[in-house]
C-alpha cells in the first residue's frame, strides 16, 4: 500500500477513536456514576488514537 493510502487510513481510525473516547467520556460525565467502564473505554480510545496519530506522524 502507498504512504497516502496508510496516512488516510490512520487519520480516519485517529478520528474515529477520538471521537469515541470524547462520546465514553461525555457518557460517564452526564451519565450513571456507578460504572466506571465507560471512563476505561473513553481513556483507552483516546490512547489508542494518540498512538495511530504518533505513528502517523513518523510514516511521513
């Protein structure tokens, strides 16, 4: 696969995650308390998106 293709993949799946991990996160501020969860899904999304986004950076 070429450099552009892997780039636009990871910035759509860098996207993707992010806006996953701000909807769990949104969901355990506003929602039920008592699970915690959604703030471990939320913060694992988020990682998982910074690192796509690490790994992206170093492709170019």
């Amino acid at each position: 696969m070429s450099k552009e293709l892997i780039n636009r993949l990871l910035s759509i799946a860098v996207g993707g995650l992010l806006l996953a991990g701000i909807l769990f996160l949104g969901l355990q501020l506003f929602g039920e308390k008592e699970n915690k969860i959604n703030l471990a899904l939320g913060l694992f999304c988020v990682t998982l998106g910074n690192l796509f986004n690490i790994v992206r950076a170093h492709l170019k």
